[in-house]
C-alpha cells in the first residue's frame, strides 16, 4: 500500500498530565512519520468547526468544550496504511474498551478525556489536516 496522511491531535487532557513526549515516542515506535507538528489553543468556536460531522450528538458541546479547555498539539502523520493504523494505536473510544499497547489504554481517563484525535477515513482526514495545516507547512 502507498503512504498515506493521517491528522492527529494529542488532546488538553493529555497535554495536561504531560504524556505529550511519552505519545509522541509510541508515535515514532509504531513507525510514523511526523510531517507538520504545533502546539495551540483553539476556541470554542473553532473546536465547533473542527467537530462539526458530530454537532447533533448528544456530547457536542462538552466535547468543544473539553477540547478549548487548553492546549493541544495537532499533527500531520505519515506511513503506510496511516489512517488505520494511527486508529489502532490509539485504541477504542472509550478506554474501558481500549486493547492493551494502545495510547487510550495507558492514557485516557474516560470516552470524553480520551487523550488522542485520528482522522477515521480519507476524506475526513484531507478536512482535517487542511483545518490545521496549510501544505507549505508540511514536510
Ligand atoms: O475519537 P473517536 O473517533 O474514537 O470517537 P468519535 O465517536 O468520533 O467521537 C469524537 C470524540 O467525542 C471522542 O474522541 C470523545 O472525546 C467524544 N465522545 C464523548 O465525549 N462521548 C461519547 N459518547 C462519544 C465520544
Ligand atoms: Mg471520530
């Protein structure tokens, strides 16, 4: 399979208890490229545009909430079958779920304080990484 892009965000949660290094180690260890990293606070109005696919669940608003509640580090990962790979690394929305080895087992503290973003199919991943990232900022 040809090298693909994913986008991530290691989320205000994880960011807090400062296991940012200890996932971006996990990161490179499953074999990723790191092609644009940045760490920012984004605002409730541009977590809304981020989260937008998810605006009638039920948990929107905290989840926009949660995610401008402080910083987060966004990043454009690249490898071979990315997308899903990057998915399984991270493990299962709700850590309860969540399989040994993965960075929502060790890190997330709850399906809402989940520690970690991925991209789940080509396209939302192309909207993601142009939210974030403009080309020239890519490596
Ligand atoms: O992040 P993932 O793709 O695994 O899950 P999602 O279904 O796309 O949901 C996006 C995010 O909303 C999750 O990562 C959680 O932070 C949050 N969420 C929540 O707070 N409560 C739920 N029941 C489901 C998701
Ligand atoms: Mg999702």
């Amino acid at each position: 399979m040809k090298s693909q892009r994913t986008f991530a965000i290691i989320k205000p949660d994880a960011v807090k208890k400062n296991a940012t290094g200890d996932i971006l180690n996990m990161i490179h260890t499953a074999g990723f490229r790191i092609i644009g990293m940045r760490m920012l606070e984004i605002n409730r109005e541009q977590a809304e545009g981020f989260y937008a696919v998810h605006a009638e669940r039920p948990f929107f608003a905290s989840l926009c909430e949660f995610m401008s509640s402080g910083p987060i580090v966004v990043l454009a990962l690249e490898k071979e079958n990315a997308i899903a790979d990057w998915r399984k690394l991270m493990g299962a929305t709700n850590p309860a779920n969540a399989e040994a080895g993965t960075i929502r087992k060790k890190h997330a503290a709850n399906i809402e304080h989940n520690a970690v973003h991925g991209s789940d199919a080509e396209d939302t991943a192309r909207f993601e990484l142009s939210y974030f990232f403009a080309g020239y900022e890519l490596f």
